[in-house]
C-alpha cells in the first residue's frame, strides 16, 4: 500500500470518530456535509489532537445543555454542523500550542446535574435489557466533572448497544443488519466507499436503539429526531 493511501485511510480515521461523537450528541443526522469534513481535514494537516477536538466538542455540548437547564423555557436552535464547534477547538487548540497538553480547566462549575441525570439514564433503561441491573449499578457510581462523566459515558453506550445486538434473537439480528443494508444502499453515490463499514455499524447500532428502546447514554445529547426534521 503507497504512503498516500495510509494517509487517506489514516485520515478517514481521524474524521470519523469526530463524525461519530457529534453525531451522538446531536442525535441527528446520519451524515456530515464535505464542508465539515473540509473542516476535519484542517484540524488533522494543522495538527490538532483527536483528544483534543473530542473534548472541545463534549464542552460545546455541555455549554448548550447547561444554558437550557437554566432557562428551559427559552427557544433552542439545534446544532447543524460541525462547523458550530470549530471557534472552541481552534480555542482549545491555541491554549493546546501556548500552554502544552495540560487537563482542560473548567472556568466555572457546571451545571449539570450529574447524579440525577445518571440515575434518569439508569432508570430509562428497559428492564428487559439482558445484565440490565448491573448496567445501572455501573451508571450509578460514574463520578467526577460532567465532560469526564460524558466520556465515560459514551465508551458505555458503545458497550451496551453492542451487548444488545448479540443478545438478539437470530431472526431478530438478521431484520436488522437488513435493515441497516437497505438503508446503505440508499447512499449509493453519496459516500465514499472507505466509508461504508464504519456507516454500517453506525445505522446497526441506530436500529438496535429504537428496536430496544434504549437511551442515548449522555448528560447532555440533544434529543434524537427522525431524518425529516434533520
């Protein structure tokens, strides 16, 4: 394989797991624009720390969730591009550059009430979920900031929607890994092809959520809405 083909591959890498968190917390949609991608590209040429952009885009998040917390009342706009992220990475980045890797500092405490969304989390979960009790005790005893919590918290929600499609049913697993490939084959032309396993799991694991009735685990995702409202 030629240098350049590992960079593309290695880039493809960089620019997917950011797709992936934002998607998370956004809700929707299933794909970002090549401006974002443009936008990703950037961030790996200039060397910005995957870390780096993850963390600066949970705060954004984080920021938006706190603000509604406190004034629930008041109108919300939904977060329509990566690009909505790029001043606190670029920020984040400069600070990154000055001052070196230290832990990012939060100016003020958060807001965010992080036991009582957890035990919300917990108490979401479908008692049906197979090891559903040990899956609460786990969220349950998350502590610390709400960024460090939310990490956590997605790497848990990977891990629980994963568990929940092996304990499918056959026929059940079957329906909706068909469903997942219909769905692709509706992108044909519209994605690069490198792209399309990584596409895949992400729709398995979309269905899998609506078929259980799981919830997004985060302290801070905005609500999920269906493709028309995207």
């Amino acid at each position: 394989m030629g240098k350049s083909s590992q960079n593309e591959r290695s880039h493809c890498g960089y620019f997917d797991v950011i797709e992936e968190e934002f998607i998370r917390l956004r809700g929707a949609p299933l794909l970002l624009s090549p401006a974002d991608w443009r936008l990703a590209r950037k961030w790996r040429r200039d060397g910005v720390p995957l870390d780096l952009v993850l963390e600066s885009i949970r705060e954004v998040f984080a920021r938006r969730a706190e603000r509604a917390a406190a004034a629930p009342d008041a109108p919300k706009r939904r977060v329509s591009s990566l690009r909505y992220c790029r001043p606190a990475v670029e920020k984040a980045w400069a600070v990154y550059r000055e001052l070196g890797p230290a832990p990012p500092v939060r100016r003020r405490p958060s807001t965010i009430d992080v036991p009582g969304k957890l035990a919300a989390l917990a108490a979401a979960l479908p008692s049906s979920l197979q090891g559903v009790d040990a899956t609460r005790r786990r969220l349950l005893t998350l502590d610390g900031a709400a960024p460090e919590v939310e990490a956590r918290l997605a790497a848990l929600d990977l891990e629980l929607v994963g568990q929940a499609f092996d304990s499918l049913a056959t026929a059940d697993r079957e329906a909706v890994l068909a469903a997942a490939d219909e769905a692709l084959g509706r992108t044909a032309g519209r994605v690069d092809e490198s792209r399309l396993p990584d596409l895949r799991q992400r729709l398995v694991r979309r269905l899998v959520r609506e078929r259980l009735g799981l919830p997004l685990l985060s302290l801070f995702a905005e609500p999920a809405t269906s493709p028309r409202e995207s």
